[in-house]
C-alpha cells in the first residue's frame, strides 16, 4: 500500500465537517506532522472521506495512506487510516501488523521505499 499511496502522512486533525449528499462525507485539515511519503510540502491538507464508518475525530493523530483527487485528498481502502492512542499506531495492515510507534512506522516504510 505504501507504494502505490501518492501521500503518507502522519498528521493531526483540526476540525472536521460532516457534508449531506449521496454519498455523505466528511471533511477535514489536517495538520501535517511527518510526510513518511511523497512530496506534500504544505503543513496543512484538506482531505475527504466517504465511509462514514472512518471518519475521523478532531484532535486525533493518525498515519494516513492516502490518494490525491486533484483537490482534496482521500483515503487509499478501508483500514488505511491508522489512529495512535496513547503513542501507539495499531495496525492490521499486510506486512505492518501490530503495535508501532510512529517512528517504527517511519522506518518500515523507508524500508519498504528502499526496496522499490
């Protein structure tokens, strides 16, 4: 997922706006803490999430793999928004499953960018 993500970020959200429509969504900014991949320069990003069953809390951290639209950017799949409780990112994902912290995460994904 790592590869084929445009941005993976580690990030904190400040503020979020739940939108009507078919689909609903969300809208949030996040605060851009780590890029761990891409070229995102900006400290802040809008992204937009469709699945109301992720969106995501104000003042959460997460590390997110994400797509960009052409305006706002979104998330890769289903599990690919990956909250941190307590200094702690949980993850399920293929190849980074367990419990990390962010700066292990940074590190496996270097790894896996090396191997490209």
């Amino acid at each position: 997922m790592v590869a084929n993500s445009d941005l993976v970020v580690y990030g904190e959200i400040n503020g979020t706006k739940n939108l009507d429509g078919d689909p609903p969504s969300q809208e949030s900014n996040l605060n851009v803490l780590k890029v761990l991949q891409g070229d995102e320069t900006n400290k802040t990003i809008s992204i937009k999430l469709t699945d109301p069953s992720y969106y995501v809390s104000s003042n959460s951290k997460y590390v997110m793999f994400l797509d960009y639209t052409g305006s706002y950017y979104t998330q890769k799949t289903y599990n690919s928004l990956l909250i941190e409780n307590n200094g702690v990112i949980s993850s399920r994902l293929q190849g980074l499953s367990g419990d990390f912290t962010i700066d292990e995460v940074q590190n496996h994904i270097s790894s896996v960018m090396a191997k490209k």
